[in-house]
C-alpha cells in the first residue's frame, strides 16, 4: 500500500534524487581520477609486454653468442700457448 502522505512522498523523492546525484558524483571522481593516473603515467617510459620479450630473447641470444666466442678465443688462447 502506496502512502497517500505528500511530506513522505517528498521526501522519498528527495532520497531519489540524492542517491541519483551521490552516484553520479561517484561515477565523474572515478572517471576524472582514472584520467589523471593516465595523464601521470604517459609522461613514464613504459614498454609493452612484446617489446619487453623481444629484448629478453634479444639478451639471451647475444649471451649465446658471447659464450661460443669466448671458447674459441680459449681454443686460439690455448693453440697460441702450446706452439
């Protein structure tokens, strides 16, 4: 059974409105906070995820390469030193 009271209906109304506007506030400081942490972190460097890999296998593979060529000039060392 609705109230037929026009001060409670007022003041659910009232209620309404407020909660209306408490969560369009909640939406704009979310919205606004998470445009700020963007703006903060454009100005960093960061790299993506790819990149990141692309520089690790790049890494690895150059530290292969130096491992095969120190033991060749081990080998050359060696070779120099027994003559």
């Amino acid at each position: 059974m609705q109230s037929q009271n026009p001060i409670i209906a007022d003041f659910v109304k009232l209620a309404n409105s407020a909660a209306g506007t408490f969560a369009g506030m909640t939406r704009e400081a979310r919205d606004n906070a998470r445009e700020k942490m963007k703006e903060t972190m454009g100005g960093f460097d960061f790299v993506s995820r790819e990149e990141f890999d692309a520089v690790k296998d790049m890494a690895a593979h150059a530290r292969e390469q130096v491992d095969v060529l120190e033991a060749k000039i081990a080998a050359l060392e060696a070779k120099l030193a027994g003559k």
